[in-house]
C-alpha cells in the first residue's frame, strides 16, 4: 500500500487507501487544522518522540454508540464502593468528585507518564501535549477527571468533532479511578447527543463497556454524518452527579449545566 508524505496544506489521503494496519501518511504537524482536518477523515497521529509523524486509521475500527454503554454487575459495584454511595445523596460524600475540563493539561500529562504493559514508553510527545492543549483552549480536546480528597487520579481526554468524540488516553493512580471517569465522560457525550465514540483500536476495557470492533469503510461512513453535525466548541467544566454516572439520569451537580 502507498504511504503519501504529507504537503504543507493541512490535507490528507482517503484513509481507504491504507493497509489494515492503517498507516495512512507521514509527516506534516501538529497545528489545530490539521490535527482537527484527522478526526474528522477518521486519522489520528501516532508515533514516538525522535521520530516523524505518522497517521494512521487502523481496519477494523473499536467504537461505542454512547446510548449503548454496558456497565456489568462488577463494574456497578466497583463503581458504588468507589463512589461510597451508602453515603447518601451529597456528590462530595467520601471525598470523591467527578469533574469536565478542570484540568485538561494534568490529565494528558499524567497519561503520557502512566505505564503500558505493552509498550516501553509512551506516544504523547511534548509536541503532543503542546498541540492538545492548544485544541483544548480551542474548545475541541476535553477531558474527564476523577478527584479524591481534591488530588486528580484518574482521567481520560479525547477530541470532539459534531457528534463525534475520538477518545485519546486515559490513567488511574487508584483502582476504579480510570472506568469512572471513562463512564462520566461517556454518559455526558449521550445527554448532549454526541453519539459515536472512538476507541480506535481494540481493547478488553472498553468491549465489556460495549464497544465493538466494525470495518473502517463503515466507521468512516458513519463518521461523515457524526461529524456533518455542529460540534459543541468551548469548555465543558461541569461537576458530575452520582445519579448519571451510576444510572444515566440527573447529569450535573447542582449550579452546573448542560452543553
């Protein structure tokens, strides 16, 4: 399969053209155009510090419909203990808090410093970092957070165009801590309408939530209509409430609002 080197223009190949890997193009930047101009072609960067670009939009595609998240027996009861819900009805009872956009360069940093089975060392370059902030500040890139006792440990951040939210990294320093911000994140993409969610490439995790494998010429023609949508630009800082992450209802803590 051809692999295109990329122009100064902020443009890329049809993403069709690549091999099963997904090895679409090398080259170009990080600028918000272009990173924004990836998401919505179904492209996303991929690579290790040192070297050059690449992008890639593997086949077959991991995705979640938003509505359909799974949460199993265990998942609910991780999730309760988690949340200390025999505290009653008061969201900060046990010190947690569940939180939107609080603070998105904390959590891509602690996802580029978390460690990976599978990998010697991380893909979120400080060019990374740099650039997704710069998204965030745009109001594209948003994060979800999970806070004990005011101390951030777990989140997770991705980047969202119309009714599409392509899920990024995420990172736990207490058990339980990643899946909660994972689920409030998820849950308030479903409240506002964004209904397709990206996982990019398959894991365990995320298919017993109920994401599900699907071809790339299928992800990426319910991709064209997600994204033909207006995307929901600008922070979304919100303070969760049991109620949605737990049951999907009542979403935001009281002086909160909605997207």
């Amino acid at each position: 399969m051809p692999i295109y080197r990329l122009i100064d223009a902020p443009i890329f190949p049809d993403p069709r053209l690549a091999g099963p890997e997904g090895l679409v193009a090398v080259g170009g930047d990080l600028s918000p155009q272009r990173l924004l101009n990836a998401y919505a072609s179904g492209i996303f960067p991929w690579y290790s510090e040192g070297d050059p670009i690449l992008w890639f939009s593997p086949d077959p595609r991991m995705i979640l419909d938003t509505s359909s998240l799974r949460l199993s027996r265990n998942h609910k009861r991780a999730m309760r203990r988690f949340l200390g819900e025999t505290h009653g009805a008061d969201e900060t009872a046990g010190g947690y808090e569940v939180t939107l956009d609080r603070d998105f360069d904390a959590v891509i940093r602690a996802c580029a410093q978390a460690p990976r089975a599978d990998q010697a060392g991380t893909w979120i370059t400080g060019d990374m970092i740099e650039a997704y902030n710069r998204l965030h500040s745009f109001g594209f890139a948003h994060s979800a957070e999970t806070w004990r006792d005011g101390r951030l440990i777990g989140g997770v951040y991705g980047v969202s165009v119309g009714d599409y939210f392509a899920a990024e990294s995420m990172f736990h320093r207490s058990d339980g801590a990643s899946l909660i911000a994972l689920v409030a994140l998820i849950r308030h993409l479903a409240h506002v309408g964004v209904g397709l969610f990206d996982c990019q490439m398959h894991s365990d995790h995320t298919e017993r939530l109920g994401a599900r494998e699907i071809p790339r010429d299928r992800f990426l023609d319910r991709l064209s209509v997600a994204v033909s949508s207006a995307t929901r630009i600008g922070s979304w800082q919100f303070t969760l409430s049991r109620e949605l992450l737990l049951r999907g209802t009542n979403p935001y803590h009281s002086g909160s609002g909605g997207a």
